[in-house]
C-alpha cells in the first residue's frame, strides 16, 4: 500500500486510502494507518482490497444479539469469498430489558454512534447486524443519514418456549401470564417457571412485536436479503443468508452502490406501511419509519397510514393479534409470501439492495402448500389494517391505536376518565384498593411522552387496576403520551401528540371527564368546553424536567427530542441539508 495524492477530479479514495485522520500531511497519515494496522498481521494484498464494514451489537447485556458472534464469522465468510477485506467495530447495543430509563431514550444515541462510525473508519460498505426493538431502527436511521452502501442483516427470531403443554412467546405471553399472576390465577411458583422458558433461545421476540415486524420492514423496504427478517436465530440457514449478506456487501463495496437513499425511496416507504398493516404489527413501527423517512427527507403521512389501514386486510396470523410465531411465519414463506397476496398494494419496481427489484423478489417467493399463518386476501385474519390513526381534540397531531389486538366492544365507546399525572402517580395509585375506578372508566395516563418520561417508554398498556383485574377485568380503554410493547395486546391508545409535558390537551384532562373513543370513525374527543379547556390551559404548568437532564446526553435529548408524529429523533439529525 502506497501513499496516493489526490489529483483534482481524480476518482474518490476508497479502501484504507479514504477518510485519512487529519495530520495535514495525507501521505504521512495512510503511512500512519498502514504501521498501525498491520500489527494485526494484515498483508499488503488484504490492505489494498475494498472493506467491508461489520457492526458488532454483540453484548452480554443484549442476549437477543446472542448470535451475533457467529453471524460476523459467516459475514466475514462471504465478504473474503468475494475477494474484499471485513473489518468488524462496535457500537452501541440496547436490549429492551436493559436500558434505563427504556430503550427508546437510547435509539438516537445508537444511531448517531453507528452513523458516525461509518462516516469515520474507512470502509465502502456496511453490514448493519441487529434485531432487538431499537438496534435496526437506529441501524436504518443511520445508514439512511451517512448513506454508504449498506446491507442489514436482522440477527432472527427465537424458536418458542413450552410450559405444562402450552406453546409460550416473549413477550405477549409474559405481560398475559404476569396479568395472570397479578390476578392471582397463576401460581408464585409457576410464574418462576416460566421465565426460564419464555425466552428459550438466542434471537429476538418470536412475536409480531417490534423486532419481527422491523424484521419484516427490514425486507421490505429492499434493506435486507429475502428471509433474512425471519429465518430463526439458531437455524443453520441464518448462517447461510449472513455469508450471502457478506458477498453482497463485497459486490456493493466494489460497485460504490446503491446507497440507502437509492434504496429507501418513497415507494419504498409506502410499501413498508402497507406490510405493517398487513402484519398487524408494533405500533413502534410507524415511529421508527417517520423517523427513518425523516433523515431522507421524506415525510410519511398519518393520513395515508390510515389509509392503507382501511384497504389492506391483516393477513399474518401472530401473536399478539393471531396465533402462531415467527419461525412459523419463516416456514410458510415469510416476507416474499406475504408480499405475493399484496402486490396490489405494492411499488413492484421498487429496487432492492441485491440488485433485484420487488417484483422479482416476490416471483421467488417460495410457496408453501397449505400452510395457514399467512392468509390470502379473499381470507384475511381482518378485513382491514392492523392499526388506525386518531385525530379529535384530545390529539390534534394524532394518536394510535393497533385496533387488531382490541378488545371489539371497546372500539367505540363513551366513558369517564381516570387520570394518572405520571408513571410514578400510576405506580403509587394504581393497584389502591381504595382508587375510585370502574370497569367502564377510560384509564388516562400523561407526561410519559418523548419529553415527558423521558424517551416514551413502553408503558401505554399499563396494567388494569388490581381490584379490577382481580374481579376479571381483562381490558379497559387506556390513553396516554408513551408506546406499548409491540407484544402487548389490549385497547390501547398512544403516541397522542402532542405530549402532555409539553402542553398537549392530555395535560388538560381531569378525572371525571367524559372521554369519547370512536375508532370507526377515527375519532378521539375529551367532551369539555373549549372555554372550560382554555381557563385550564391558562393555569398549566409544566411538570419539572425529569431528574438529571440538565446535562449530557439526557441533556441533549430534552433540547433536541421530538413528539411521535415526527418519529422521536432528535431536531438536529434531520436530512443533510446542502
Ligand atoms: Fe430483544 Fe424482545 S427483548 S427483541
């Protein structure tokens, strides 16, 4: 490897010659690299090749990258078949369940860490390894705003779990069976049980939660190899698509291209909301795509959301809203089948990152003979969408509601409200056996939004008061500023923007109010008097801001966060502006 001066208009750097540390002597810098990295034992001929980029999330706090590890070993596989150089880094990992205060406060974090470690370290071209709920967000985020040719490979879900001849998945059936316990149905020591078998395997939840359903995204949007969304974790074939994953960034790396701007385009996008309908899946979703969108500079409706919620039925029958579970989504064909019963609805001609365009990609699709988890369109789970987007007084810039995992008799319905002023009011309050709440009350809770928590966490299924779960109260309307697990089920209304910490109409809202939910006619009304609701939002005052923001990253997130219909990112990580 020798030292390259760059004439002008001469071809861009590339391989370990491009992106140089500032020395104000080029030559000196590559010089520099080129002793250093050689003390990994690196020869002339391997230095000189095209990189490929390998992010590693592997973490002991993160067992749903569990896999990780070997996924790398079968990426670096494929890229050196092709003749390029991999090059593994780490970034930033999250696991839902170890992330304070939640993971959603740390998705931004992630992915201007994965963004800037791309832009940073020489490489032409990435592979983005992830799978728990907000790795692939922050992964795309990323790829879209340092857009270098980029592939991402989901790590796959976990195979099921079995306890006393029932078929377990995390984590709808944690928050039911806990339900269960709280109830006292489910006995101390078979909850104990439990959780050594709700989580059996390596990968991420084997429900239509967040991680399949971004798996599902992760395809559609052209981003990943066919199956890679759902290939189970721990089967040989995930091996097999991270070693093809591997080629294909080599190819891309020789090429310079596609790039993810090229890839994630607008008819992209609207086909990524038309398989999240279909799937019925994670409410996240529509969060994390506006915010994906966003940094191409691409705008993503509500509106058409909804819309396509009313044309395109729910054809996957998972859990939460269905019965079966990712590997057996996978073996009946996965995202390319499910995407053959809705090419109505879809941009054919949409490229993908393996240089095919959809339409191609859905004609390989493979087809599994009576197979029931995922259903025709003249057969739907549902006739219509997953999911709805509410508009009243109460959300003027929308609120969701992933009506597939509702109770029915619940879906229009006039009640009074129970208000709880935060999670720590919810925590104090909401199991009292003296709290003054009935079956038929519309349980409020606020100030758990972006700001308001912070980070949004997945707190909007929050538990149905003791008295009444014990009594066999199974779901009760709730409304609030924060998300819900996309395991979760229930009649459940989030993101209601904007958020009450910022002084959304949620922060108006008394007990005893009268609340109207219609979500036929996508409605969501708080029945008080404009006058009566302006004197309120005269003697407003803003919670305190959540302990420990004045500085540092909670810092920057309070200043720069912002509200659900803009995807939570931060202001200042929008598109590249010229
Ligand atoms: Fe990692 Fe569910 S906790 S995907």
């Amino acid at each position: 490897m020798t030292s390259e001066k760059r004439e002008p208009g001469a071809p861009k750097a590339t391989g370990m010659r491009q992106g140089l540390a500032t020395y104000g002597d080029a030559g000196f810098s590559l010089f520099l690299r080129k002793a250093f990295i050689k003390a990994g034992g690196y020869s002339d001929d391997a230095l000189d090749r095209p990189i490929v980029g390998i992010t590693n999330t592997f973490s002991d706090y993160n067992p749903c990258h569990g896999n990780v590890p070997d996924l790398i070993e079968a990426v670096k596989r494929g890229v050196m078949l092709a003749g390029a150089l991999p090059m593994v880094f780490p970034t930033v990992s999250i696991h839902e369940s170890f992330s304070h205060p939640t993971s959603m406060f740390l998705r931004n974090l992630m992915s201007i860490d994965t963004e800037e470690m791309i832009r940073a370290q020489p490489m032409d071209s990435v592979v983005l390894i992830g799978g728990c709920d907000k790795t692939l967000p922050a992964q795309l985020m990323a790829a879209a705003s340092a857009d270098r040719p980029a592939v991402v490979l989901p790590v796959g879900p976990m195979l099921v779990g079995h306890f006393k001849g029932e078929v377990l998945g995390a984590c709808t059936d944690c928050r039911r069976l806990w339900g269960q316990y709280r109830a006292g149905t489910f006995s101390a020591e078979d909850i104990e049980k439990v959780s050594e078998r709700l989580a059996p395997t390596k990968g991420t939840c084997m429900v239509m939660g967040t991680a399949s359903t971004m798996g599902c995204i992760v395809e559609t949007l052209g981003m990943g190899l066919p199956g890679s969304g759902s290939i189970p974790a721990t089967h040989s074939d995930r091996l097999r698509v991270a070693e093809a994953t591997g080629r294909l960034a080599a190819e891309l790396a020789v090429k310079h291209g596609p790039k993810p701007s090229e890839i994630m385009t607008e008819g992209a996008f609207r086909n990524a909301l038309v398989v999240l309908q279909a799937i019925g899946g994670s409410t996240n979703a529509l969060v994390h795509l506006t915010a994906v969108a966003r940094r191409l500079g691409i705008a993503l409706s509500l509106e058409e959301f909804d819309l396509i919620g009313r044309k395109v039925p729910v054809l996957v029958d998972l859990k939460p809203s269905g019965d079966h579970y990712m590997e057996h989504f996978h073996w009946a064909g996965g995202n390319s089948r499910l995407m053959r019963e809705l090419r109505n609805h879809l941009d054919e001609r949409c490229p993908t990152i393996s240089g095919r365009i959809l339409k191609e990609v859905i004609d390989a699709a493979e087809m599994v003979p009576d197979q029931t988890v995922i259903r025709t369109p003249a057969n739907p789970i549902k006739p219509t969408g997953g999911m709805a987007v509410l508009r009243g007084n109460l959300a003027p810039r929308g609120a969701v509601i992933k009506h597939a995992a509702a109770s029915p008799n619940l879906l229009t319905h006039t009640g009074r409200a129970v208000v709880f002023d935060s999670l720590e009011d919810l925590a104090q309050r909401g199991d009292d056996p003296a709290l003054d709440v009935e079956p038929d009350d519309i349980l409020v809770l606020r100030n758990a939004g972006p700001k308001g928590a912070p980070g949004m966490p997945e707190a909007g299924s929050f538990p149905i008061p003791m008295k009444l779960a014990r009594a066999g109260v199974k779901d009760m309307i709730r409304i609030s500023d924060a998300r819900m697990s996309g395991t979760a089920f229930g009649t459940i209304v989030l993101h209601v923007a904007p958020e009450a910490a910022v002084g959304g109409p949620l922060a108006l809202v008394r007990t005893g109010d009268r609340i109207s939910l219609d979500v036929p006619k996508r409605s969501l009304e708080l029945l008080v008097g404009e006058a009566e609701l302006e004197q309120r939002r005269k003697s407003w005052q803003p919670p305190a801001p959540p302990a420990d923001s004045g500085r540092g990253y909670a810092g920057l997130f309070q200043k720069e966060v912002l509200q659900a219909d803009q995807g939570v990112d931060f202001d200042f990580l929008g598109p590249a502006r010229p």
